[in-house]
C-alpha cells in the first residue's frame, strides 16, 4: 500500500466521498421509515415493533421463513421452560 502516491491518495479520497453520499442517503431513508411507522402506528395503534416486523418481512418475501422459525423458536422455548 503506497498511499503517498497522489494516484492512490485521489482514488481513496473518492471512493471515502461515495460512501459518506451513500450513507447520507441511507440516514434519510431510515428517518423516513421511521415517521412512517410512527405515523401509521398513531394512526392505527398497531405497535411500531408489529409495523417495522411486518415491513422488513414483506421486503424480503420471507413470510413462510419468519413463520418457521418463529416455530422453531417457540418449540425450543416450550421444551426448555415448560
């Protein structure tokens, strides 16, 4: 790693500033979703935590996956305190 060369220093200084962009928007994308879910969960009473669940699941498809583990979950939890 050379970062005295000018060359190299550039492309870092560059690739430093894409980043923080990057994270500058996923920051405002986050605060979005979070006066969404606040709204919404005034709006309805559905607790944050149900709304913010039920987004990040229908993001991602994974009902059936969420569903099972929360299954596997349940059945070590019953077996270990029950």
């Amino acid at each position: 790693m050379n970062i005295q060369d000018p060359e190299i220093r550039n492309k870092v200084r560059a690739a430093l500033g894409e980043i923080s962009a990057s994270m500058t928007r996923i920051e405002a994308e986050k605060d979005l979703i979070k006066e969404v879910v606040k709204k919404l969960s005034d709006e309805t009473s559905i607790p944050k935590s149900v709304l913010n669940k039920s987004a990040k699941v229908y993001h991602k498809q994974n009902y059936k996956q969420q569903v099972e583990e929360y299954e596997n979950f349940q059945q070590l939890y019953e077996t270990l305190f029950n």
